[in-house]
C-alpha cells in the first residue's frame, strides 16, 4: 500500500491488535512498529504517539485484547476510534489487499482513518468497563445454558443427562449471582441508575435489556432517531441498483442490544398499548410479521433515546403527548 502523503496531511495511527503484540502504522511512515501488548509496552506506546499528536488513532476491535490499550490512549487523551473487524475487512478487499498480515492490517487501519472518518470512542467509567464484563459474562453464560438445553433433549445416556444438569444447576447459580452484582453496580452509579429507572419505566422493558443498553449503547440519549436506529441494527437500508428494485433491509449494528430489544419488542406488541396499535396499523396495512416487529423496534429505540435525551418516564411521556 502506497503511504506517501504530503507533509501537511493529517497524521493517523493504525493499531492492528493480537494478545501478545501490537502493530503499529502510521501514515507519515513507511515501517510498522511491534510493540508488546502488556502494561509496559503499551505505555511506551501511548507516550511515543502523545508525541507525534495525532489527528486519529484507530485501534480494532480484537475480542478484549484491545481494551487496555483503547483505555490508556485515551486517558491520555489521544483521538481515538475503535474499529469493527468486518468493516476494516470491507475495506481491504476494497483496496485489493486479499492477503492478510498484522503489518497488512495496521496498514488498512491507517486508511480506514483517513476514508471512514469513524465516531471517536469515549473514556468509560470505572464502573462503566465493570458493566461491560458483567453483562457480557452473563450473555455468555446465558448461550452456554442453551447449548447445554439443547443437549439435555436430545442425549440418551442418563450419565450423561445427570452431567449436563449439574452443569445447568451451576450456569443458573452464576447467572443469579451476576444478576444481584449487576443490578448493585447500576444503583450504585450516579450516572446509571437514573437511566435504568427511565429504561425499566417502558412497559416490557426489564433489567436485563436496561444492563444491556447501559453497558453496550452508552450513547443512548445523546444522538437523533436515526443514529440510534442504525447504531442498534434496525435502521433500513435500499438495495436498489440500476433497474432492480429490492425490498430494504437491515443490517449491522450491535447484535447483543438488537437481541434482546427483539424480544422485549414481542412482549411490548401484546401488552404495551402505543407499541401494540402502532403494530395492529401496520398489520392492517398488510405488512409482513417480520416487518411490524422491526418497525416496533425502531419506534421503541426512538422512544428511549428520546426519554432518556429528555430525562423523563414512560408515564410522563405519555402526559406530555397527551396534554
């Protein structure tokens, strides 16, 4: 990849990540820097590029390993983004890089800076990273015990039955102890517990949603409709090319918040009235199941992210429409 760039570009810094190292890239500079991905090595790291300011720094997303180093660029107070893996992917195969190396991707990294131009992370709270372990343990776990369900039916060894439950029994335990530490977490946070009031007050929504968009949608509240929309992953997209004209879909956005909004969306069509005549009008107008439930969470995300912008219930939602 060509990286000369004249002298008064902006500079951006490409961190490909791996649990052992990190690559480094920048768009001033022909080599890719290895750094260790340690305490010390990211230290080091963060004061060389407090030197040479950067204008972005984009670091991918790796499974956690990127988590030490995104906390300390930024309290440092380095411009950073943190990447999506598909989307830096996109980009690679755009530019016609099939091969794939650590030094390859931190090269692609500094590009997608330079071409994306992605949303700058913000610092978490001490309590803010807490969260996002804790509910992300308890999504896991939560998959282990469905996985470990579905073998309970269809296992003929009672040996083998008689393990899987002492496997449930303990999944179901952690599960609960989880629970009680996150709902502590959220109370405790001065910042959080007004949000999980607002969130628990829309009807069919309960504590694990609330945890779940407080840990993985921190920006609730602070964008339009549409951000919020494409940010969970119902946000509708054309598929229209030349003479073909496609149905719009969605796609993207973050899978663990659109899962459970999808099922707290089921529940609020049965019993939370403004969700369930808005869903009885599309039904009428002869919209596909698929395409009322969408719609129902895209109506809902919008009516969180608003309740939450302007600090109010449900129920004084509903008194100001109706007033």
């Amino acid at each position: 990849m060509n990286v000369s760039t004249p002298p008064d570009s902006p500079l951006h810094v490409g961190i490909d990540v791996a649990k052992d190292k990190l690559d480094v890239a920048r768009s001033d500079a022909t080599e890719v820097t290895t750094w260790p991905n340690d305490p010390a090595g990211i230290a080091r790291l963060v004061k060389e590029l407090a030197k040479a300011k950067p204008d972005m720094v984009v670091i991918e997303a790796t499974g956690g390993y990127e988590r030490q180093a995104l906390a300390a660029l930024l309290e440092a107070g380095l411009p950073t983004a943190l990447a999506n893996p598909r989307h830096v992917r996109n980009l690679a195969r755009g530019l016609g890089l099939n091969a794939k190396t650590d030094a390859i991707d931190a090269r692609v990294l500094v590009a997608y800076a330079g071409l994306a131009k992605p949303r700058l992370a913000e610092k978490q709270s001490q309590n803010a990273v807490e969260l996002q372990a804790l509910v992300t343990c308890r999504r896991q776990l939560t998959q282990t015990r469905t996985e470990q369900k579905n073998r309970r039916d269809t296992t003929a060894s009672l040996a083998a039955a008689k393990a899987i439950d002492a496997v449930l029994e303990i999944i179901k335990t952690q599960i609960a102890d989880l629970d009680g530490k996150i709902k502590t977490l959220i109370e405790s946070d001065d910042d959080m517990s007004p949000k999980d009031q607002i969130i628990q007050s829309v009807p069919g929504f309960g504590p694990v949603l609330s945890a779940t968009i407080l840990a993985d949608l921190r920006q609730i509240g602070s964008m339009d409709r549409r951000q919020a929309a494409a940010l969970i992953g119902v946000a509708p997209y054309n598929r229209d090319s030349g003479r073909f004209k496609g149905q719009r879909a969605i796609r993207g956005g973050r899978t663990a918040v659109r899962n459970v909004l999808y099922m707290a969306t089921l529940v609020a069509i049965r019993h939370n009235p403004l969700i369930k005549a808005f869903a009885d009008r599309l039904k009428g107008a002869g919209k596909k199941n698929k395409v009322v439930i969408v719609a129902a969470m895209r109506k809902l995300a919008a009516i969180l992210n608003a309740i939450i912008r302007e600090n109010i219930t449900w129920t004084q939602l509903k008194l100001t429409t109706n007033s």
